[in-house]
C-alpha cells in the first residue's frame, strides 16, 4: 500500500518568497498549498488538514500569531507550525516558543537546508509527540504558566554569574552564534513577570544549557539543578585552578579553561562533536 502524501501550507505573502519555500520543499513528495493571508489560511484550515504549516508573522491583516490562535480554534489538532519570518528580534521567538511553535526559523538569511530538514521533522509523528509535550511549571504545577512549553528549540541557557561578562560576551555567546543557536541569560531578557517561571519556561524548551560553576553561586546551582530535572543537555565550564566542584558533580564532564580563547577552543570543540 502506497504512503499518504503529506500537506503543507505555505502561508506567505510574497509571491517570491513563497515560491522559495515550494522550491526547497519540492522534493518532499508533499502537496504544497499557498495561502497569501491570515485570512485565506484559515479558509484553507477550515477546508482541509494539514501535516504541517509554514507560516509567515507579518501578513496583511491579521498577522501570524493571530492566525495561530484562530487556526487552533478551528482544528484542536492543527499540525506543527514552523514559523519563518524576517523578524530577528529575541522578544518574538520568546512569543513563539509560548504559543507552542514547532521552530522559529528567520528569513534573514533563509536557510533551504535547514527549512527542510525542519520540515521533515516536523513531519515525523514521533518526533512530534516529543516536541508537543507539555511540562508542568515546577513552582506553579501548571502547564508551562506560558501555556506550553515546546523542546528542543535553537535556544541555549546560560548560566553564569553576571559579573563574568567578558567571558560571556567574548567566549560563550560568539561560539554559540556560530552555530546558528541563540544565547539567553537571565539579565538580558527585559519581561516583567515571576522570573522564576521564566526561569523554568525557558531551561524546558532550551535545545542546551551552558553552566560555568567556576564559583560557587547558588543562582547558577539552581538552575543547573532545574536543567537536570528537566532532562536538558547541559555543558559545563570551569576555570582552571577553580575551587573543587562539590562531590555531587564529581565525575561529570566538565570543559576545564584557562582563558577566553581556550575556552573558545574547547567549546567550539565540544559542539561540534556533540550538536
């Protein structure tokens, strides 16, 4: 018996962008159908389902994440939204990831392999599963307090104190960068709100966590410990001639650095052999 063909909407209202996006997912073997609005998407939802939807943030009319909400509405098993937009701005992607998005994928530069490599993960029904999950908010019990919490995003944790900025600025956040993995720290995001709940919203949907335990501060263990719980990859970093770790990380890897380029070195090592 053949394998039912797959469907994926294209919601884009650039002719050329959306032919783009058809061009690259061509040979998926899946019907593509477009829709140029929020509008016309929703149309398309209330017609037919969908294995998968790649969707654009600004449309005219509503915009993407208004038309996420409706689509919802209409079909309470809506497929895995992969957003794709030129949007760069941090505070969006931190939306995205609370209104359960697949990925968060920008156009700037778009990327075809990794949109399609997005894609054909999004069409695997297990994995799936895995990123529709929904972890409960370990202070509040309920379900993420951003109503869910999606894993495995390009987001990298880190946990440091604030007062090794260089470390940060110059080793941990240019290598991350390097593989297209956005950094976040505590300090850098400006939400109001319970930022303990932001604490464990963003370690859940985290792709890693990088934690430097160089000195003994109890903010970083915390969230080592929430990173752990939470069965997320963690990383961890120390300066040589740091304080002993404590016995409970006794013979957990750790990355041992002397300075900013070897920590460079190390990192950039380590990811490239482990992402």
């Amino acid at each position: 018996m053949m394998s039912k063909k797959s469907k994926i909407l294209i919601v884009e209202d650039d002719p050329s962008v959306s032919q783009t996006i058809k061009d690259i997912l061509s040979r998926l073997d899946s019907d593509l159908v477009e829709a140029d609005s929020g509008e016309e998407a929703l149309r398309r939802i209330e017609e037919s389902s969908f294995d998968a939807v790649v969707l654009d943030l600004t449309l005219p009319g509503i915009d993407g994440f208004e038309t996420l909400r409706r689509a919802r509405k209409i079909r309470r098993d809506l497929g895995p939204v992969i957003i794709l937009t030129a949007d760069t701005d941090p505070q969006t992607s931190f939306i995205a990831a609370r209104e359960g998005v697949f990925e968060y994928l920008t156009k700037d530069p778009l990327k075809p392999k990794r949109l399609k490599s997005t894609v054909v993960k999004a069409l695997d029904p297990d994995t799936y599963s895995l990123h529709a999950g929904v972890k409960p908010c370990f202070r509040h019990n309920k379900l993420g307090c951003f109503e869910k919490i999606p894993s495995e995003q390009d987001l990298v944790f880190v946990g440091m104190p604030f007062s090794q900025i260089d470390v940060y600025e110059h080793a941990i956040k240019p290598v991350i960068e390097e593989f297209d993995l956005v950094c976040w720290r505590a300090d850098e995001d400006l939400r109001t709100g319970d930022i303990a709940c932001k604490l464990s919203e963003t370690i859940q949907s985290c792709r890693l966590a990088v934690m430097e335990i160089s000195d003994f501060n109890p903010n970083v263990y915390f969230e080592l410990g929430l990173a752990y719980g939470y069965g997320v990859q963690v990383i961890l970093l120390r300066k040589a001639g740091a304080p002993p770790i404590p016995t409970d990380l006794a013979g957990i890897l750790y990355l041992e650095y002397h300075n900013i380029n070897s920590l460079k070195e190390k990192l950039t090592a380590f990811l490239k052999a482990n992402l």
